[in-house]
C-alpha cells in the first residue's frame, strides 16, 4: 500500500508478481496436501487395528472436513482486518506461515510420542493451521492487486498467472504426499510433515526476495496508507462509505451467494468425492493401482494447462467477452455438468456393493468442475481488487472468503448425508441424490444470475470497462446527471 514501486518487469508484469506466485505455489502445495489425507486419514484403522489413522465414521470425517475448510475460509476475515489496521500485509503473511507450518507439524506428531493425546494433538493442529490460514491467505492475494495500478488491464491477467502457482502447487501436492504415505507405509502423519515443509519453503522464498521485488508494497497497513494519501491531498472523509463503493460492495456480496452455490459443490472433491475414489471407483491400470489422492491432483493439472487458454479466449473475444456475472454463470453450468459424470458412475456400478466404476467418470467431472472454476474463481479475486474501497481492501477479500467458508461447511453438510456407515447399497443411493441435487440447484443458480447480470455491472459503475477508479466513476456520473439535466431543460 504504498507508492514506492516494485523493481523490474518478466513477461510483461512485475518481478513481485512471480514472487508472490512462487510464494503462493509453495503455500498452496502445503494446504491441498494435508487436504488430500485429511478425510483419508480420520477413517482409516484406528492404530491399535495396524492402521494410521483416527478410526472415525464417513459422514463424521466429512462433516468435520467441512468444518475445517470452512474455518480456513473464515478466519481470513479477521485476517485481513488485522492487516489493514495494524500489522500491514507482508507481516501478516510472515505471522501466519509460521503459524500453518506448525499446525502441519502438530498434525503429523506421532500416536507413540503422545500417547492418549492424539485427538487433543489433531484438534490442536488444525486449530493453529486455521488461524494461521486466516493471515496469510487475503494478504497475499490483496497484494497481487497492489502491483498494478487503477485502470492497469495487466490484472486480470496477472491473477489468472496468480492462480496457476496455486495450481501447480495443488498438482504436485497430491502425487507427492501420495508417494510419502506409501513409502511410509500408509502412515499419513508424514504426509502432514510433508506438507510443513513445503509451508517452510513458502517462507524463505518470500522473506529472501520480498523486499527487492515488492518494494514497500504490503508493508504498511491499508488504513493508515489511505490515511496519509488524503491528508496529503488536504482531504478529510467524513462519509464513511460513497455511494458508488457502497454499490460496489453490493455487487460483491450479491456475487458472493452464487459464489457458495459453486463452492459447497466443487469441495466434494476433497469429502465425498474422495471417499467415492476411495471406495467405489476401480483405479487399477494392469497390475497397479493409482492412488486415491493421485485423483486430488486432476483438478489443478487442468487448471495448469488450460487456464492459459481460458485467458486466451477471453482475449480473443474482444468486445464480446462476457462480464463477471455472466462468467461466473458459465461457472455454475459447468459444475452442473461435472455432477452428471458422478451421477454416470453410480448408475454404472447398478447398486452392487461389489461393483466399482470406471476412473474416466471422476476424470470427466474434475475436467468440467476445473472448467468452472476457471470461469469463476480468478474472476472474483480480481473482481474483489477492483471493487473494494482501497482502504478495506484485505477486509473485503476476507469477506469474500467468508463466502467461501461458508459454502465449505454447506458443502461438509451436504457431503455427510452420504450416512453414519450404512449398507453400501443406501450410501450409493445417498451419493446419487447428492450429486443430482448439487447439480439441478447450480444450473437454476446460474439462469438467475445470468439474468441479473446486466443490474449487477450498473453497480460496478465501470469497474469492468474504462472507469476502474472511483473518482473516473464519479466524474462519469456527474456528467450523465448533467446531460440528462440539460436534455430535461
């Protein structure tokens, strides 16, 4: 939040830009590799069984699954909030690093080393890594935004390249704690100290290079920034809020509910549709069986190779590129989609507990769940930087994680309604209405707001065409007041 300006350009952006996403890459292969065991390892055998794990039921991992994401995504609130008044963001990102490496490395304290202890040691672990989370995840996204100027159209762009280190480091989490768990024979606490090392490694990339290729960027509180900016223009806000960041806020709120329609679906991958790769799928190859969390991969490998063309055809559109709203529809329509492909593979396996079906069904609803979140994830970052008054920037990205989290914990709920350990027959009934009743509410979501989409860029008042700052979109308005005022005359 300051003037001072990065060092240097790669590929037509700020240095700070492959900083971050470097940063980003490492951080994000920590999360989805602890995301990809978690459920894995609350149902396995109980230790004293020859398993690794806790022993619980399916619906009581998924539901304690949603209730963890769902505090992931809600914590940033207070996150950012705590970085635009006092700590200012890249401090921020320092405090909760530390804090998520060692909530991975609580989790994967070994059962001998705290005997009797070892759900008071799991809940301890998860607790700090949440908190953590909450620091660290709106800062670094905010401060992508803070790279590029008001009105510079590099930034849709720079967080579709934002998104790809997400995804690369979601790629690699997944086949690399696979391969840890089975060298150490299924133990999945080495998985979670895996993934605390790549958290380690996020942080020593960010505090070797943060000042060099940031500047000053992130290093003083929102709040206070915008607090010196007016007081060097000679202005005094008294009005809290304009109108026209009143009505901005509005759009992203309004975006936001449609935004965990999307959500509470896709985070099936990591419960429900975890549980079914695990236990209903066929994933032999021959002789060799691909690994359950090998599938947790899927999703940000497409995201790696077409998120490039993706943001190619919105470039290519010109003129005719759909807004955010629109965008984010196409988003929903597709999730629909994706739960058609799981709706295929129960009908496959005919209600026979000792069917499986066939991988390509899960491969088909990843491809078109990632095609989704192509078309509404990296929007709603970018949407969110352009919105959000400046000087509650990371608050607003917490609020729109707040959505998030809210969406994970509906998603935990609705996932859990696969049953307590019944018949295999009624939780293939169950994951069959689940997947149907996901799917028919993501289409209807996406007709509605496909028709509200025209209300919804009025409120933008031309955040998504020329007028990115609000005082372009202020003096725009005046000026159209004017013309009708002398056209009434």
């Amino acid at each position: 939040m300051s003037d001072a300006k990065p060092q240097g350009t790669l590929f037509g952006h700020p240095k700070g830009l492959f900083l971050l996403f470097t940063t980003e890459l490492w951080e994000r292969f920590s999360y989805y590799a602890m995301r990809a065991i978690l459920v894995l390892y609350l149902v396995d055998r109980v230790q004293t069984d020859g398993g690794h794990g806790l022993g619980w039921s399916q619906a009581d991992a998924i539901s304690l699954y949603g209730t963890f994401t769902g505090l992931v995504f809600l914590t940033p609130l207070i996150g950012g909030w705590l970085a635009d008044a006092y700590l200012g963001q890249r401090k921020a990102i320092y405090i909760g690093g530390f804090l998520m490496a060692a909530g991975q490395f609580i989790l994967g304290t070994p059962h001998a080393w705290v005997p009797g202890m070892d759900i008071e040691m799991f809940y301890l672990g998860l607790g700090v890594l949440i908190l953590g989370n909450g620091l660290f995840k709106p800062n670094i996204s905010t401060m992508v935004g803070d790279l590029y100027a008001p009105g510079d159209h590099r930034r849709d762009g720079a967080f579709t390249i934002f998104y790809m280190g997400i995804n690369v480091g979601a790629f690699l989490s997944g086949i690399i704690v696979g391969f840890v768990v089975a060298a150490y024979d299924g133990n999945f606490q080495a998985g979670f100290i895996c993934a605390g090392i790549g958290m380690i490694l996020a942080l020593i990339i960010q505090y070797l290079f943060a000042q060099k290729l940031l500047g000053d960027i992130g290093t003083v509180p929102a709040a206070k920034a915008e607090k010196l900016k007016n007081e060097a223009k000679g202005e005094v806000r008294k009005e809290p809020l304009t109108k026209i960041e009143r009505d901005r806020i509005k759009v992203i709120m309004v975006m936001g509910l449609f935004t965990i329609i999307f959500w509470a679906g896709f985070e099936q991958a990591g419960g429900l549709m975890n549980l079914f790769t695990n236990d209903f799928t066929d994933r032999m190859i021959g002789s060799w069986e691909v690994p359950t969390t090998w599938f947790q991969s899927l999703n940000a490998m497409f995201i790696v190779i077409f998120a490039p063309v993706i943001a190619a055809i919105w470039i290519r559109l010109g003129k005719n590129e759909p807004n955010s709203p629109v965008k984010f529809a196409l988003g929903l329509v597709l999730l629909g989609i994706g739960f058609l492909f799981m709706i295929g593979a129960v009908l496959e396996m005919g209600g026979d507990a000792s069917a499986k079906s066939s991988m390509w069904w899960l491969v088909g609803a990843y491809f078109f769940h990632t095609m989704g979140e192509l078309c509404l994830s990296p929007i709603g970052l970018s949407m969110v930087t352009k919105l959000a008054p400046l000087r509650i920037a990371s608050l607003m990205m917490g609020t729109w994680f707040l959505f998030i989290a809210a969406a994970n914990k509906l998603g935990g709920v609705i996932g859990s309604l696969i049953g307590h350990g019944g018949e295999v027959e009624e939780q293939l009934a169950n994951a069959m209405a689940i997947f149907a009743g996901i799917g028919i509410t993501a289409v209807i979501s996406a007709v509605i707001l496909y028709f509200m989409s025209n209300k919804l860029v009025d409120w933008m008042h031309g955040a998504e065409t020329k007028n990115e700052t609000e005082e372009q979109a202020l003096e725009e308005e005046i000026g159209v007041t004017a013309d009708h005022e002398a056209i009434r005359r």
